[in-house]
C-alpha cells in the first residue's frame, strides 16, 4: 500500500468516525438524552445533545484541507 493510499484510508476512517459521532449527537438530541464528554480536566461531565451538537458543528472536521 502506497503513502497516498494510507493517506486516503486514514481520512475515510476519520470521516466515518465523525459521522457516527455527529449521528449520535443528533440521535441523544432528537431524544432529549445527555452526552457525556470529558471536561478540560478529564473529569467526565453530562451536556445535552442539543449542546453536543452545537460543539461538535462549531469544530472544523480534522483531516479536511
């Protein structure tokens, strides 16, 4: 397997990731359920899905040039 093919594996990877994780966030939001994320601490800490949502839709998707 040549560089550019990792390369190009790896983002499809990174993309499916974030498209499940966008997919659950919609999902808890639709239902009203809570996320749990790590605050800057690492502690772990409940947000609703609707606020999940907004986090995860002002980051940009890494791998995106």
């Amino acid at each position: 397997m040549s560089e550019e093919e990792r390369l190009k594996l790896g983002n499809k990877i990174i993309e499916g990731i974030w498209e499940a994780q966008r997919k659950l966030y919609e999902r808890k939001a639709r239902l009203g359920e809570p996320v749990v994320i790590a605050d800057e601490e690492g502690m772990p800490v409940e947000i609703s899905g609707e606020e999940a949502l907004r986090r995860f839709f002002g980051q940009e998707t890494p791998g995106k040039d």
